[in-house]
C-alpha cells in the first residue's frame, strides 16, 4: 500500500503534524510520499520522496490551487491513500481532494485497528470502525493520536513542483491571537469552569476555588465564546496549552479540542454531573456531582484548613 | 439575494448513548434533540445577512425523518423564511458524500447567492458535507469562520486557525462559509416569532426526488471507547466528597503543600 502525506505549513513554519503522519504511515505497514507547499530552506525530517511547491508562489493558503498540485501528485504517485492532518489546513482541504478523485474521506482518524480506521462520534462517547468502498480515500488523523515516539530523521529526496498561483479565495494574511490577559501556561493550579456553570454569576464559585487552591482560573470555550470569561482563559486547542501541576474541570464535557491543550496536567480533578463524561477518560479523579453544590462546599472546606 | 442555510438535528451531547441493534450507528430513542451546536452559528449569521441587505429570502434545509421539523422551526422562528424539509429516515446511516449530493442535488438550480453550514456535526463530526457541496456546485468555500462580513457581492472573513491565530479570506459570491462556535451570537426566537414560525413555508419533498448518490463509506462497528481505566469515580453526598477531594490532594499533589 502507498499513501501521500500531505505536510502542512504556516507563517514559514513546517508543523510538527508533519512527523505524526510519517508515523501514521509507518503503523499502516504502507510506503509513503509527501507532498508540501513550503520553502526549500525549512524541509521536514523525512526520508523519501518530497514533492515541494514554492508557498511564497503560490500561497500558503490557496485551496483551489493546493488541491490541483496535490490531484498532479497524486496522478504521478498512484496512492491508494492520501492522509492529512485533521487541522483547518486538513479538513478544509481533505473534501476538495476527496470530490475531485470521487474518494471517500474518513475525518479525523484516532486509531488504527485490526487494519481498519476508527473515528470518534458523539464528543468521544462512541467510536466508529469504518472502511472506504473506493479504492483510493482521503484521510485526516487527529492532532496528537499519531504522535511519534521518536522524531523522524533522514533529508528527503526534493522534487519541485509548480502549479499556478491563481484561485477563487484571496488570502491576506495571519491575525495573531490576542496577548495580555493571564499566562495560564505558567500556573501550577488551574481550576477551570466550563458550560456546566449554567450562567455567568457561576464564575464566581470557580474563581473562589481558584483562590482557595492559590491557583489561577481558566475557562472552556463556549465560556469564552458567552463572553462570561476573557479568551486569554481559553484552554485548549485554539487557546492555551498549560501543564500545571493540578488541573480542576468544572463542568467541561472533555472534547478533543479542550483536553488537546489540558491533557499533559500531572494531576486531573474532574467535576461532572455525567458519569460517561469523556473527561473522565484522563481524570485522575471524576467526582460526580454538580458543581453547584461541590464546589462550594470543597472551598469552604480549603478555607478552613 | 438568495440564501440558503443547512442544518442539521442532534442528539444533546449529554445523552446516554447506546449502540442501535444494526450496530452501525446509536440507538435514537429516548434521547433529547436539538440543532446541532455550529449550525446555530450558521442560522444566526444568515438571518444578520438577510437583515443586513434588506431584500433577501432565506431557506432553511434540514435532511431527516419528521422529527427534524421541529428543529427547522426554531431556524423558521429565529428568522428564515421558508423550510426546505428532505424527508428521509435513513439520513443516519448516509455518509458525507451522499448527503452532501443532495443538498447539491436541491440547490444546483437555484441560484443562491451564499450557502450557511456548520463546520461539522456535533454526532458525526466529520466536517466535509460544507465544501462538498460547495465543490459539487463549483462554487467557493471559506470554512471555519470566526468573523463574516459582506458587501457588494464580497464576503470578507476570518477563518480560526489552531492557537488563536485567525487567517484572513476573501471571496465573492456566489459561495459557500462553514461557521465555527463563537462566530456570532445566536439568537432566543422570541414567543411572537415562534407564533409566526409556525405560519412559515415549511415543504417536505421524499428524498429518492433527489436521487441520493451511494454512500463511499462503510460502517463496520461502533462502540463506547475502551476504558483505559486508571481513572478513580466518585460518588455521594457532596460534603463527603469534599472531604475526599481534599484527602486525595494532599496525598497525591503538592496542591495543599
Ligand atoms: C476547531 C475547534 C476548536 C476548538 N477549540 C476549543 C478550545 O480551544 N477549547 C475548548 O474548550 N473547546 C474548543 N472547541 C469546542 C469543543 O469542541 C467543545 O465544544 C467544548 O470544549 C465544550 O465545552 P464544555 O465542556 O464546557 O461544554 P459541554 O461540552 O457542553 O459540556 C458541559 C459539561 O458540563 C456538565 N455539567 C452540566 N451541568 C453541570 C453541573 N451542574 N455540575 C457539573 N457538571 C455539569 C455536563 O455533563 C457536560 O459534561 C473547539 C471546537 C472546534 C471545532
């Protein structure tokens, strides 16, 4: 079996999902080739066929365009699969490949097993086994289930590769995200309130814990999102990634995206009212109850010590 | 202008979910539905546009039994014209492609300035029918929006890339946008628009009128995850687990150090 890797690229950077699909190819028992829009001068750590277009040419952000290099790589290589990563370069992507070669798409991919792709369903509650009817199929892999032991080394062997720059989106740039705001990368206790709060005065009980623990307060998305906590809280994988010694989840279900920037805490604390709660997956401890009522109590109790 | 917005209905993601006999998707009794999360995001940012432009009819297109109709009032009621229902009972067990051929399949004729998705379900996640439609079309497709605007036949936006960065985009219509959580703030339909909701077009048309595509995907199993254990669970009244919350954090962390 053959695959072509599809690397991705941003603001001049090759990004580290490069080495979890290698690895990912490398679990398959399958041969690979990987195809880049990149620069010559930061090549991935990868021993094999690299087919390389220049993205100050042709943007690093072209759809249209990367799509018709990779269906002229893809022609040239005859894979049976092409695998990128599940990220917002992968999944805006993946569908426009999928469409053109009439190839089914299986997302997000978390596992391999007895030779067939499992994806997650239902936030992590359920897992699919499935298998593409066409002989050639697109596939994502989900940040961080592919994550090689070891970095990959080996230079590969450079074939360039044009296409033209045109295309029916017009890309202007990155906006970084925004500083200021608390570091929460750099507490050691966090104690974060997710959408099982209920409503914005719930903060409150959360922030007091926070203190009570002598940590700092972070927040899950949609608390961000109600704008009941500042984004610079926001752990996760469009947030922040924090390691503290003590993690408290209040209230936060346990999405891939949230445990993505959490799950490398020495100590997990989960709060949840659902005993199935995916949070429950990597918490040291559930504790199932509802906040409302625990977290209070456990403050006061803190308080009193 | 013309628009259209495709929802979908899902399970609340707090459900017990239990695998259905078939053991090729879940068991869909006893649960509570909704509209699934992102496509809220996407209702909300149609009804903005349609609001903002003043002449606009906006369609809302939900694939499903009859049970979905339910959640295509509440887009009604939040502010879309007209139902589009594709009645299907079998829409669970459609792969992407296929469900993406007939959305297709029913806009192809009609001329819609600008097409609204989620950027993926909240049940199945799979994050593609948005751009295959938008590719079926041959049209454009900005995906994971965090901020839209348009004027004069351009959509300017902003796409949600991984640690907060945003890349900026720009297309022009006719074309399609996936909208990502936190990209506006949907709306409560009030209790005089649910009133009216329920006077709106709402027309069911069978789904084989659309001459659904074969599925490129097969379901082989689905289960619960494995429990990979480890993981303590804590039960009872919440004086007592407080008192065993702090007994575990002075044994196991430097927390209370
Ligand atoms: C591309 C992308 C990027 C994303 N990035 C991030 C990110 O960086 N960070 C992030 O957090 N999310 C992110 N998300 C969103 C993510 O998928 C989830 O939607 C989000 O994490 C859910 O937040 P939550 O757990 O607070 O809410 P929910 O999933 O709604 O969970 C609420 C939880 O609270 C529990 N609960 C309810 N009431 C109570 C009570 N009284 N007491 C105790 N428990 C209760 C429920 O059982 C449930 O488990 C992203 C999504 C996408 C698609």
């Amino acid at each position: 079996m053959k695959t072509l890797l599809v690397a991705e690229y941003r603001d001049g950077k090759i990004l580290a999902s490069s080495s979890e699909l290698i690895n990912f190819a490398a679990q398959l028992g399958a041969e690979s080739a990987m195809v880049l829009v990149g620069s010559e001068t930061t090549l991935p750590h990868y021993q094999g066929k690299l087919y390389l277009a220049d993205s100050t040419k042709i943007g690093e952000f072209n759809p249209s365009q990367h799509k018709q290099l990779i269906l002229e790589v893809i022609e040239k290589e005859q894979p049976s699969m092409v695998v990128l990563p599940h990220s917002s370069y992968g999944w805006d992507l993946a569908p426009r490949i999928a469409l053109a070669l009439k190839a089914a798409q299986i997302s997000e991919v978390v596992e391999i097993k007895d030779g067939h792709l499992v994806v997650p369903s239902c936030n992590a509650k359920l897992r699919r086994r499935v298998k593409a009817t066409t002989n050639i199929s697109v596939v994502t892999l989900q940040g961080g289930a592919f994550t090689p032991a070891e970095d990959p080394d080996g230079t590969p062997e450079v074939i360039k590769v044009e296409v033209a720059a045109d295309g029916d989106i017009q890309f202007a740039g990155y906006e970084e995200a925004e500083t200021g705001g608390v570091d929460l990368s750099k507490a050691d206790i966090i104690v974060s309130a997710g959408r099982g709060i209920g409503k914005p005065e719930n903060l409150a009980m959360i922030e007091n814990l926070a203190k009570a623990l002598k940590g700092e307060y972070g927040a899950s998305r949609p608390v961000v999102d109600a704008e009941w906590a500042d984004p610079s809280r926001q752990v996760g994988t469009t947030g922040q990634t924090v390691t503290p010694k003590l993690y408290v989840a209040c209230g936060i279900s346990g999405a891939i995206q949230h445990l993505a920037g959490m799950k490398k805490s020495e100590f997990v604390l989960a709060i949840n009212t659902d005993k199935d709660a995916p949070i429950g997956e990597i918490a040291d401890v559930l504790a199932v109850a509802d906040l409302k009522q625990l977290v209070p109590i456990l403050t006061e109790k803190l308080n009193a010590l | 202008m013309k628009l259209l917005v495709c929802i979908k209905q899902v399970p609340d993601m707090e459900s017990k979910f239990k695998v259905n006999a078939a053991g090729n998707w879940y068991e869909e009794t006893d649960l509570a539905w909704r509209m699934n999360e992102y496509d809220e995001y996407a209702v909300e940012q149609a009804v903005q546009l349609k609001q903002q432009v003043g002449e606009a009819d906006l369609t809302v297109l939900c694939i499903g039994s009859d049970r979905v109709k339910e959640t295509m009032k509440k887009a009604l009621a939040m502010g879309c014209d007209r139902g589009a229902h594709i009645a299907d009972d079998a829409s669970h067990l459609k792969d992407p492609y296929t469900i993406a051929s007939l959305i297709a399949a029913y806009a192809k004729d009609k001329d819609f300035d600008l097409i609204f998705t989620g950027m993926q379900s909240q049940d199945r996640g799979s994050g593609q029918v948005g751009v295959l439609v938008a590719e079926m079309l041959g049209i454009p497709s900005l995906t994971t929006l965090v901020e839209f605007s348009y004027a004069d036949g351009t959509i300017n936006a902003k796409r949600e890339l991984e640690g907060g960065i945003k890349a900026k985009v720009s297309c022009t219509t006719p074309a399609l946008v996936t909208c990502q959580l936190g990209l506006n703030t949907p709306r409560y339909p009030t209790l005089p628009n649910i009133m009216k909701a329920k006077k709106k077009e709402l027309i069911s048309t069978p789904v084989d009128d659309l001459n659904p595509q074969p599925s490129l995907l097969e379901v082989l199993q689905v289960a619960p995850p494995e429990k990979k254990g480890g993981g303590l669970i804590l039960e009872g009244d919440p004086a007592d687990l407080a008192d065993q919350l702090i007994q575990i954090l002075k044994e196991k962390t430097t927390a209370l150090a």
